[in-house]
C-alpha cells in the first residue's frame, strides 16, 4: 500500500544513520584491538565497495516500491519512487562511501593478523563465554574439540559402510573425487535444482502427520537465493515467513554455481531448511500463544540449529532418502557439522591455519571446495556460532533417547517432538528439564 512505501522510505532515511553507528562502533574496536582478523575485512570491503558502487535504478533496496498497488494513481506512484530514488542517491550512497573509506583508512591498518578470538584483548575469556553463549553448556572448548574428533570418527566408519553399499572400487578420497565430479550428481540448470528440491519438500510434507502430532498453519515455499548476495551466500537458508503480514515461509536455495551443489546433498539441506527443520520449529514457535513474545522469537543456536540438524537425521526414519548415495550426503552433511567442532575451536582456541581447519572437511565429507571456502570464512568471522549444531542435536537424540527408555511402548514419537517444540526455543538445560517433566507425566498417564 501507499502507507508500506511511505514506512519503506523512511526506513531508507534512517540507514546513514545505521551506517554511522556501525563505523562508530569499529572506530571503537579499533581503537582498543578488538577488530575483525585481516581477511575477513577485506571480504567485507569488497562488498562494501560493490554496495556503494549501486546505482539508485540498480539498488535492491528499491525493489519493494516496483511492486506499488496498480489501483495507486500513477501520480502518486511516481512521487514515491522518486522520493525513495532521491533518498538513496542523496542520503544512502554517501553513507556507504563514508563505510568504505572508513574501513580503507582506518579499520583495514588495524584488522588484527591473528585468525584466532584467543588473540583478542581478554581473547581466552571471550572465546570461553562465546563458547558457553552459543551451545548453552558448560563444556570448555577443549573438551568440544575432543567431541567433534570423537564424531568425526563415528561418521567415518559410518561413512565408509555406506561406500561399500554403491559398490564403488577405490579408496575414500577416490570416492569424494568422484562425488564432487561425476555430472549425473549435478543439477543441468537453475530450475532442475529448484524444482528437485520443491519436489524433495512436498515428499517430506507428505510423512510429517505421522511424526508430528501438532503442525504450524503458516506454510513455506522454495525460492533461489537473490542473485545480490548469491556469490558468497551458503547453500541453503531458511526466510522467516509471517501470517499475520500475509507472508510464507521461505526455503531459499542457492541456484548459482551448479557444479557445487550436489543433489546428493539436497535431501538433507531441504529436512534442514525447510520441514521438519527450520520452518516447521520457528513456525509453531511463532504460533504458539501459550509463552510470551520473547520466548516465541528466540535465538537459542543450540535449539535451533540443533533441532534442524535433529531433522536431517530423522528423515533417515521418515523415509526420505532413497539410495546410498542421498544418505551419504546425510552423512557428509553430518561430518560437516562434526567438523564445525574441530576447525570452530581449532582456528579460535588452539590458533590452527585455515589449511589446519581445511583438512577435517577435504578429507572427511563430499562439500564442495566452494562451500568449504565460504564456511571456512563464516567460521573465522562469527566464532563459537558454528559449534551449536552438533551440540544441539546431539543433546536431542540423548533426551529422545532417555525417554525411550524410560517410557518403553508408551513412547510416542508424535507426543515427544510437541514436548521438544511447543514451548518456543529453549536452552538445552531447561530443554532437558522440560522433557524430564514430560517423561514422568507420560509415565504416569497424564
């Protein structure tokens, strides 16, 4: 509507100031040491400088008002696209290039050469509490990294059995050579891959009543990647949808280099992004009227992204991975997060190489060599982020796997994910108590 596109630009005109706060903020970091390590800044400074290069005609950030009501008088669609071209050309570009050269002059000479959170002022401290903030425990990272070779172990073995099952007469490194090249793996065009993983979705939504008991009324859609951010994006993601805003759900997938997203993979991205995983937890938790706005829209890393790595296993179960090769790439997919573990804490605790956090990924999982790349960088940028989803899943399957036991055939699969995702996202020890409380009321006929 004519009153969206006013709300719209105002947000326009409140980005320089957005900018200020962030350059404000740096100038901090820098001053007191406590900046982005040197590659990362640079990786940033190559977007920054791509943003302020936008034209207003060629600005994403226009894009909404392109979509204007066709019954608005045109007079007045023209007034509100001009005002947003005049904002961002007069308002919004300055503040970019004031970000720019903020980041050549002065961030960029003060990036820190260390890769590691561990060099930072107080770096131990901090990496210790982002440890704790990210997975919710009280694990150090030394024992983390110990968990993550421990799994990177299992995974191999299990890796490895299922290698046997295809056939294939070479050794393991020979087989990830032949997954990252062999074309029959490979999507032929943008839309194969879309509508491979819109039909992989729809087979998934077909199992889920007999594994959820309760499910969300919003529904999702799959979508590529907008081809701004694609180049550097991660292969898969989910967009947060909105019924109230007239909004789905959105599984995004990126369409760009083909020759990096095996189809082999796209099962367990789909269970991740999409159902069980992301749009099927955040949608009930957003629906769910029993808990407080706070608790319907948190970010517990661990839940969350526990609970989307959870999915990509329990489609094992549900059924839908078909041949040995799509639960290799489970695995692969599993054996990724492992090494999230090692290379997480390796980069940031014990100060490895990016070549030292390489290695876990080459040789252990199919992922691409781009999606190393990329994850590679996520890692050194955000840490202790990665280490949330092994440790989460992780945490699920153990409290599946206690009231199992405990409740024999009164468990009820259906009745145990409403206990996991009714109440909103969770740390993992009030998780633990929650489904503590729901085994003994099960046990009790409640």
């Amino acid at each position: 509507s004519a009153g969206d596109a006013r709300a719209w630009i105002a947000r326009l005109k409140a980005l320089p100031a957005y900018y200020d706060a962030h350059i404000a903020n740096a100038r901090r970091g820098a001053r007191s040491g406590f900046t982005q390590p040197h590659p990362t800044t640079l990786q940033v400074l190559e977007r920054a400088r791509a943003a302020a290069a936008l034209k207003p005609d060629e600005d994403p950030l226009l894009a909404p008002l392109m979509k204007l009501p066709a019954g608005l008088p045109e007079t007045d669609r023209n007034a509100l696209l001009e005002e947003a071209r005049g904002v961002l050309r007069d308002q919004v570009r300055p503040a970019r290039a004031r970000f720019v050269t903020f980041l050549e002059t002065e961030y960029l000479p003060a990036a820190r050469p260390s890769l590691a959170a561990r060099s930072l002022p107080n770096g131990e401290a901090y990496y210790r509490w982002l440890v704790a903030d990210h997975t919710t425990t009280n694990l150090t990272p030394d024992q983390i990294h110990q968990v993550g070779l421990d799994e990177v172990a299992r995974i191999r073995r299990e890796m490895e059995a299922v290698m046997a099952e295809t056939g294939f007469k070479g050794d393991f490194a020979a087989f990830l050579a032949m997954l990252r090249s062999d074309p029959r793996f490979y999507a032929a065009s943008r839309e194969e891959l879309l509508e491979k993983a819109s039909r992989i979705a729809k087979r998934i939504d077909n199992e889920l009543p007999a594994w959820f008991a309760t499910l969300p009324r919003l529904t999702y859609g799959v979508r590529p990647v907008p081809a701004e951010i694609e180049a550097t994006y991660t292969t898969g993601r989910y967009f947060g949808g909105s019924a109230a805003r007239g909004v789905a759900g959105g599984y995004m997938v990126n369409t760009s280099r083909l020759d990096q997203r095996p189809l082999y993979e796209l099962p367990a991205l789909t269970l991740h992004e999409a159902v069980p995983g992301h749009h099927l937890q955040i949608a009930l938790a957003e629906e769910a009227q029993s808990v407080p706005d706070f608790r319907r829209n948190a970010d517990v890393t661990a839940y969350t992204e526990g609970w989307g790595l959870y999915a990509e296993k329990l489609g094992g179960e549900m059924g839908i991975y078909r041949d040995p090769w799509e639960r290799f790439g489970r695995l692969s997919y599993e054996m990724w997060r492992a090494c999230r573990l090692v290379a997480d804490t390796g980069i940031h605790w014990k100060s490895w190489s990016l070549d030292q956090a390489r290695t876990c990924f080459a040789q252990n999982s199919a992922l691409s060599p781009l999606n190393i790349e990329v994850e590679l960088a996520r890692y050194v940028s955000w840490p202790g982020q990665a280490l949330a989803y092994k440790i989460g899943e992780m945490r699920i399957v153990a409290l599946r796997e206690a009231a199992r036991r405990e409740l024999g055939e009164r468990f009820d699969i259906r009745r145990f994910h409403d206990a996991v995702l009714l109440a909103g996202p969770l740390p993992l020890d009030m998780l633990e108590a929650r489904i503590r409380d729901w085994t003994e009321a099960e046990r009790r006929g409640n």
